[in-house]
C-alpha cells in the first residue's frame, strides 16, 4: 500500500474521528535505511519546487505536548535548500495576534511559490487548544463558523498554488508520559518544559475530543489530516517523509526546461567562440 492512499490507516477518516481508532504505533519499522532514502528524495524534489516557482507546499504539524513535532520538522528539513524552506512555530497567541482574527498572524508566513514551509502546530490551534485554554472573550468563538473558516481558507490557498498536508503525531498515553517525565529527567530538556505541559496532561481526554472534533470539521480532499503513529519517532518520520516526498515529486518531477539554442550561446561566450 503505498503511503499516499487515502484508504491507508493513518488518513483520516470523518467517519471515525476518535482518535483511540487510530494506531499509536507501526506493527514493524519501516527503518533508519528507507527514512535516509525518503530524506534525499525531499532535497531533490524540494530543489525542483524552487526552480519551477509554479506550486507550493504547506506542511502543518500538530499532536500532543512531546509527540516529537520539532525533532520531525529538524528531520524533514536535513537536504532541503534553505532558500526556498521555511519552518515556523505557533505557541499561545500574543496580545497583539489575540486582537486580530485568528487567521492573521499565520498569512505572511505561508509559502511563496516555489516555497515548502512547515508549520509547528498553526492557525488550528484556534479551534484545538483554545477550546480549553481561551485567549480571547467568549462572544470571539464561534466553533462551526471557525471551522468553516479554515475550510475556505485552506480551498483558497489550494486553489492559489499550495498542496496542504496537516499531520498529527498520535502518541499513546504511556508514551506521551514517558516522554515528559523525560523533560523533567534530562538537563538538556528540561529547557521544552513549562507546567502547561502537566495542565494539558490531565485535560487530554478532553483535548483529544475537541481535537477529534476539529479535525473532522476541517478534513478535505484538499486539506487532509493524517493521524500518523508517533511512539516510535523513527517511524513517524519516516512515514511523514515520504508522503512529502509524494507530494513534492507530482508538484515538481522535473527541472524548468530551457532554451538550447540560448544555452549554446552561451556556452560559446564563456569558452571564448563567439
């Protein structure tokens, strides 16, 4: 089955939208060798984006606190040319993005054309982690018309040039608690942690039904989610990568082509024949 058909277990599916339907983990490991071949094929295919400037690709990355949205956005990003890649991280609204629609403070950071730009958690969290956790007056949310939002906003985007992939990192309950009591063990983690961290823990049942509910609101052909296992990390990117380098290939497969007869010129100039 090949990673980018829609019948694949880690798509999405409105018709099961609790997220215990879906795996936290892979039955085997796809393999630190096929993650290495999935990463070189997004520096080529990404490379040939930026050359063509015809399309673009969003890539938005949520899950849980610790489900490893930072060390996947690192990992895709290994070959890309940095010229036409750009990955930015969305936390708790500002005062001033609070004062504008929720949409705001995300526009000027999509992507060009010829652009890939991936987004750690983005304007979803509005209609995901707001529900809990408000940051403007309740007369401001208005949860069926912001879903309706996202999904003109989304068909705007790809009806302008972007392919969108929405990904959640879908970890277990052991794992994710593992993985914070490892940000209180390690020195060199400590740093990720903040007591919203355990606040959130307490309250997943609640955020993952809400998440659950957004997601099925906001899950278009065009706009997909993809519930991809995340307890295992090597897993995770590998399986990520290579629906991005899926995505890539079709929106780019070759190099702009050029004029032959320029090129000869050229070529004539720079070895002296002309």
């Amino acid at each position: 089955m090949s990673d980018d058909d829609f019948s694949a277990p880690w798509y999405f599916d409105p018709r099961r939208p609790e997220l215990a339907a879906y795996p936290s983990r892979l039955d085997s490991s796809l393999g630190e060798a096929e993650l290495a071949d999935r990463l070189v094929q997004i520096g080529e295919y990404q490379r040939r984006l930026w050359a063509n400037r015809q399309r673009a690709l969003l890539l938005v990355v949520h899950g849980p606190d610790a489900s490893g949205k930072d060390s996947l956005i690192r990992t895709l990003a290994t070959h890309v040319d940095p010229a036409g890649f750009h990955a930015w991280s969305f936390g708790r609204p500002t005062a001033l993005e609070a004062r504008h629609d929720f949409l705001w403070r995300t526009v000027s950071l999509l992507p060009a054309l010829g652009e890939m730009v991936a987004f750690n958690r983005s304007y979803h969290e509005a209609v995901m982690a707001e529900r809990l956790w408000p940051v403007r007056a309740p007369a401001h949310y208005d949860w069926p018309a912001r879903h309706a939002s996202i999904r003109h906003f989304e068909r705007h985007l790809v009806q302008e040039g972007t392919t969108i992939l929405k990904v959640w990192l879908h970890l277990s309950e052991d794992e994710q608690r593992r993985r914070l009591l490892k940000r209180l063990d390690q020195p060199r983690k400590r740093w990720k942690f903040d007591p919203s961290d355990v606040e959130a823990w307490r309250r997943r049942a609640e955020y993952r039904a809400v998440v659950a509910e957004a997601m099925a609101a906001t899950h278009t052909e065009e706009a997909p989610w993809l519930i991809i296992p995340g307890d295992r990390k090597a897993d995770a990117r590998a399986l990520v990568a290579g629906i991005v380098a899926q995505r890539l290939q079709a929106l780019a497969p070759e190099y702009p082509p050029r004029d032959e007869a320029v090129l000869a010129r050229y070529r004539g100039l720079l070895e002296g024949r002309d």
